[in-house]
C-alpha cells in the first residue's frame, strides 16, 4: 500500500478517537532465537497498519487536531556503523519526508516528549498486554504525572483500549488490503499448483514443502506461517509441522500453505493423491469434503451471521457421514449431540488479513457478527479419520481431507481470492498427469 493509503487509516483512526485523545503503538521489537541469531523481522500488525513503517525500536503517536502535526514518530537515529551491519534506517529525517510522518524524533528522546503530549490529553488509546515491557513504560509515565497532579499537571481522566477501535477497522479491507491479498494468494496458488505437480511416492514430505517455498520466494513473498505437509495418517494430525516423513504409494497428502506478501496473509489447504489417482475410499471422503466447503462457501454472504457457513459445513458433513454408514441415527439429533466432532474437531473458518487469524470480534453483544461486504475468512472444513479409530472400517483409517480458500464477502456472490488452484478431485488428477 502506499503512504495515501497509509494516511487515509490513521485519519479514520482519528475521526474515531476525536479531540483531546492520544494514540500509542509500539512497533515489534527483534527477537533473538539463539545467542546471536536473530528472527526475521516482522513489524507489529497494527503499528504497520497505522504506519507503513517497517523499523523496529519505534513508537507512533496520534494527536488528533495538534497544531504541529497530528502523527509524530520516534524511531532510530542514522548509524553509519550500524548500517553497515543492518542495513539503512530512516531515521527521524526520513520519518517525515519519506514514510510520512508530521514530525518525528529519536526514541532516545521518547521518555522527555512523550509524556508531555499524554498530559495534554483527557484519553489514552493504548492496547495492553501486548508488548509488555512496553505497557511498563507507558504506566511509568501515567504515575509519574499523576504523582506531579498537585503542582497542576494534567493527567488522562481515560485509558482506552485501543484495539476495540483498530481492530474493528481492520475487519473491513480497502480496497487497496484486497488487491494486495488478491496477489498473496494468486502467488500461493501457484505454489499450490506446482506441488501437485512435483508431488511423487517415496519423496519425503520436507522435499514437498521445497516446492512451496521456492515460489513463495521467487515471487518476493514470504510463508504466513510453518506449512503443514502431511502423507497418508499425518494429515489427521490438525497443525502437524514435523514434515519429515516419507510420502507413500497411495497416501492421501493435506497441504495447507500460505504466503505472505506485503504484510498480507493468504491462506490455503489442498489435498491430493500422492500417487496422482484417489481410491474409492479417499475419493468418499473428499467428495464430503468438498460438498461441505461449497455449501459453507454459499453461506459467505452480506447479512448471513458468521456461524451460517459452520453450520452449513456441520450439515453436509453429517449428513455425507451417515451416507457412508461412519455415523448413524437422524442428521438432526447428531449434529445436536455434536457425533460430527470425532472427525470434525475444528471450526470451518476465521478472519484472515496481516495476520492469519486475523483480528475482529466473531460476535457482538453476545450475537454471531453479521457478515459484511470487505470482510475476508477463511473456509476450511476436513475429515480426519486417524489409524485405529474404533467403529470405522479399516479401509478408512488414515485418511485425513481439508480443503481451505481465502472468501471475501461481497454485495453479491463470494469472491474465492484463492480459486486459482484446482481441487475437483478430476482438474486435481489432470494436474498431476501433466507434471
């Protein structure tokens, strides 16, 4: 996105909060994973949201209607020496006349400003508990003003949780948010496609998960999160990671892999032959599946409540479960007694943007939130039927489908972001032939 967009959200942020309030957002701090090995760097979800600022030891301040300018900035000086090891940094400078900011200083300097701005301020928009060091600062400054109360210094008569506003903004995706997870998924779709294709027996699932990365990377994009590829009894392991078993002749395998682009996420699942054709047992299975994600998919509508494409799912589950005789008694009273679970243990769904399960309440007022136009979930129902499971016939064991898309709601009919990769059992066994 860029700095127009940028500035369009901090200013709807603003109208929101109005005068007489201050906005605090931490930016993400590196994070060692051993001794002098960072993390890969990634910025704070919402601190990027308001910012489009990239940098760690940062802070963004909103003051809506501050003479001076209503966005300030504290982030790293210039370092040449420093730059030589990690690259450059915008410093203050550059804060302001390249990413936007109406004024910008040190974060060395933040404990000298920052508390003047808060004094001048009747509310603090701040999110706790989710950078606690931090929360420890912005207290520090709180009681070292009210402390001060007696000599007539101004103290926040509120303290707001910030994200009640953001994360409700968040919710609804611009359209600028939409074209950037429109090539989020374009790109993992692609990756998709070139898994099925490469898939082959006796490769070990670790090589599988090769392909996947190779053209998250080559397209400039990066994993939204550990891809999961499991063969044969794996896939009926929900978030198994370990991928480093052997793909077997005849195994089913469940891929779920997403990438992330410009701090956008896009998130799929797709299950295959590894073989190239299903059996008659797996195709069983994975035509319930697929059923079940259609009519959830149905249910991704303005004005339906964001449990419809559960239910629905639940439904065409059940219901394709008694077909086969692996559940018995009336749909009804099975989906009341929730007997789905044993093979369905997860719900059909979350939101998806920045982050994979991405922010925004799934009720309000105790009520299931009506689904509304800009909103982008996820749809992933599975059947998972582990080696051993007692009352299933052994034909079945080890089979474990899921089949998930990124859905925007819309005034008419859904908008499947990621329809770029196939999974009608037919298209997916073509596919395959082609590699």
């Amino acid at each position: 996105m860029n700095r127009k967009e940028f500035a369009r959200l901090r200013r709807q942020l603003m109208r929101m909060m109005g005068k007489c309030g201050i906005a605090i957002l931490p930016a993400a701090e590196v994070k060692i994973r051993n001794r002098d090995v960072e993390y890969g760097y990634r910025p704070d979800s919402d601190f990027y949201y308001m910012t489009g600022f990239a940098e760690p030891s940062a802070v963004a301040v909103l003051v809506p209607g501050r003479p001076h300018g209503e966005y300030i900035l504290f982030c790293r000086e210039r370092d040449p020496e420093r730059e030589a090891w990690d690259g450059p940094r915008a410093g203050p400078d550059g804060a302001v006349s390249e990413c936007g900011a109406d004024d910008a200083f040190p974060i060395t300097d933040i404990d000298d400003i920052l508390p003047g701005l808060i004094e001048q301020s009747d509310r603090v928009y701040y999110t706790m508990g989710t950078h606690p060091e931090f929360d420890q600062q912005v207290v520090g400054w709180i009681n070292k003003l009210r402390s001060q109360a007696g000599r007539g210094v101004g103290t926040p008569e509120e303290f707001v949780a910030l994200d009640h506003l953001l994360h409700d903004m968040r919710l609804y995706k611009s359209r600028a948010e939409i074209s950037v997870m429109r090539k989020s998924a374009r790109i993992a779709a692609a990756a998709h496609r070139r898994g099925m294709r490469a898939c082959r027996p006796g490769m070990m699932e670790h090589e599988l998960e090769a392909e996947y990365l190779y053209e998250f990377r080559k397209a400039g994009a990066a994993t939204s999160y550990e891809p999961i590829v499991g063969a044969g009894a794996n896939a009926c392991v929900l978030h198994y990671v370990a991928n480093d078993a052997r793909v077997g002749d005849g195994d089913l395998v469940l891929v779920d892999a997403g990438c992330e682009l410009d701090y956008y996420a896009s998130d799929i699942t797709r299950t295959f032959p590894a073989n190239g054709v299903f059996t008659k047992e797996q195709r069983a299975i994975y035509d319930i599946v697929l059923a079940a994600q259609q009519a959830a998919i149905d249910k991704v509508r303005a004005g339906n409540h964001w449990d419809e494409p559960h239910l629905a799912a639940v439904r065409t589950i059940t219901r394709g479960l008694v077909k086969l005789g692996l559940l018995k008694g009336r749909v009804p009273t099975l989906m009341k007694d929730e007997a789905y679970r044993r093979f369905y243990m997860h719900r059909t769904g979350h939101w998806i943007g920045m982050d994979v399960h991405d922010v925004g309440d799934y009720k309000v007022d105790g009520q299931w939130r009506l689904l509304e136009p800009g909103m982008v979930l996820t749809v992933e129902p599975g059947i998972y039927i582990p080696p051993g499971l007692k009352g299933v016939p052994k034909r079945f064991h080890g089979i474990g489908v899921r089949i998930e898309d990124d859905v925007l709601v819309t005034r008419g009919d859904p908008d499947i972001l990621s329809s770029g990769v196939p999974k009608q059992p037919d298209e997916i066994e073509a596919l395959m032939q082609t590699a």
